[in-house]
C-alpha cells in the first residue's frame, strides 16, 4: 500500500476513535491483500477480492472469524478512503455462529488470582472482575476515572463499547487493592501503564496475563 493511502486509512481510523487493536488489525489485512496480489490495493478488483476470501478459507483454511477482521479491514479500506459504494464492493455475509461465553466460577477466578504473583497484573485481572470491564477499557483507565468518595464509589469508562461512556461500580475491597498498588508502582498518567510510563499497557500483555495466570499449574 502506497504511503499515501496508508497515511488516509490511518487518518480515517484516528479520527473515527478506532481502537489501537482495530487499527493495527486493519493495517495488517490491507498489507496481507496488497503483499498476495504484489500491487498497491486500489488496483485490486473486486473480483480479486473475492478470489482471496476464498483462498483465505480453502487454501488457508482461517475460521470465519478470523476471514471477518480481513474483510472489515477490507470493507473500512474500500468504503472510506476509495469510496467504493456497495454494488463496487460486496463480500458473502458472515455465517452467524453464536457461541455461549464461558463464564468462570468463583473458585475458578479465585485461583486465578492466586495464580497471578505480579501485583500489577493480580490488581488488573481483579479489576476486570470485579468491575465488570472489558480488557480493551482496563487498561486504558486513568486515576481520574475512579471515584473513590464514599457517596459514589465508581469507575468511569470512557468510550466502551459502542463508543459509549459509562459507570460501574468500585467495591471497597478493589479501592484498597488500587491503593496498595499505586503506592508500590506510583504509576502516574495511567493506572496501568507499559514500560513506557506514557502509555498504557497493551492489549496483548494484558490478555497475556490472563492466559499465562489460567495455565499455571495449582
């Protein structure tokens, strides 16, 4: 993908607030179509376009849930920066395939936070459970978005799901966690941050934390 395209899908995400796993997802679907094909990708066909959704199921033999972060990255590209309206560009819907989530039981979640020696990531993981919060809002909170006066208690998240604010509630035992936490680490700017104090933890350290905490042997 030529600079300049790259430069206006990148624009169109940032200002559209697009999250930075969506973003680097994005990106990398167009990279994958343009390195397949060896041109930039607004001289790819919409019949091209096809054929390499079909590769990717047939040959590759990707999930239709992975397929699904290439076409969206596709579709963002296509619609938003070549404008191509939707008799251009069309891709086959995606088979609706609804799975239960798996929901951890109080003894399961209890390990897991015994499991997890790291104070950092042991206050993160109880974050996510005790307040309910997607790993995508944990760690981009700010000490600004706890409440902590006794009347309120609450967390605010900035821009969840939906690209909506909203507040959930902060038990008593996780503000003690918080504060027993921030006077070890004084993170400042985030609650959560990466090695680089200006910004927050990744997305993928954070699941990490989580995956290597469920496989750790009692």
């Amino acid at each position: 993908m030529g600079k300049t395209l790259r430069t206006q899908f990148m624009n169109h995400m940032v200002l559209h607030r697009f999250s930075p796993w969506t973003i680097k997802n994005y990106m990398g679907a167009m990279k994958r179509l343009a390195k397949f094909y060896n041109k930039s990708p607004d001289l790819i066909t919409n019949e091209q376009l096809q054929e390499y959704l079909i590769y990717l199921i047939e040959k590759r033999k990707l999930s239709w849930g992975t397929c699904n972060v290439e076409i969206a990255g596709m579709s963002c590209f296509y619609k938003n920066v070549l404008k191509w309206d939707e008799a251009t560009f069309k891709f086959p819907p995606r088979p609706r395939i609804k799975k239960l989530p798996k929901i951890l039981s109080v003894e399961e979640v209890k390990r897991l936070f015994e499991c997890t020696t790291n104070l950092k990531h042991r206050v993160l993981l109880k974050t996510v459970y005790s307040a309910g919060l997607r790993i995508s809002e944990v760690v981009r909170l700010e000490p600004i978005h706890i409440e902590s006066d006794p009347s309120r208690m609450m967390i605010r998240i900035e821009q969840g799901k939906g690209k909506k604010d909203r507040y959930t509630v902060l038990s008593k035992h996780l503000l003690d966690e918080l504060r027993v936490y921030w006077r070890k680490y004084k993170p400042g700017k985030w609650i959560f941050p990466g090695y680089n104090k200006e910004k927050h933890i990744g997305y993928t350290a954070a699941r990490g934390a989580f995956i290597k905490a469920k496989k750790k042997p009692v």
